[in-house]
C-alpha cells in the first residue's frame, strides 16, 4: 500500500449565502432611512429659510415704526 502525503491548506470561510442576503436586506434598510432623513432635512432647512425671511421681515417693520436704523450689513439693501 502506497500512501501519499498531501499538505491541506488553511480553509478560508466566507460568509454563507444566507449572511450576504441578511447583509443586503440591512443595507436597504439603512438606506431608506438615510433617504428620510435626508428628506426630513431638507424639509427643515426650507422652514428656517422661511422663517429667517419672516423674522427679517418683522424686525425691519419695527425698526421703521420705532426709527431705528439697521446696519446695511445685517441685511443690506436689496436689488431688486
């Protein structure tokens, strides 16, 4: 009987198929919910738009009817 040496290389495991589809599924979720915030964000960031506008609106109203001059460089002089 002839008996041969083989030498067995590490075996390197990799995530099963079951791992990967798991991965994937969890990635779509965090995606989706990067896309609400993001959404959310950009929702928020229009309303303190808006509000700024009102704000500077209403504060040089007052100073008008109190006399007061703003700074040109708190809200300089509009070009339109």
């Amino acid at each position: 009987m002839i008996t041969i040496g083989l030498k067995m290389g590490k075996v390197i495991e990799f995530p099963t198929v079951t791992e990967a589809n798991k991965l994937v599924k969890e990635l779509k979720a965090q995606e989706e919910e990067i896309k609400l915030c993001l959404d959310d964000l950009q929702a928020m960031n229009e309303l303190i738009v808006d509000l700024t506008q009102e704000y500077e609106a209403m504060l040089t109203r007052l100073c008008e009817i109190n006399g007061v001059q703003l700074p040109e460089e708190l809200f300089p002089p509009s070009k339109e």
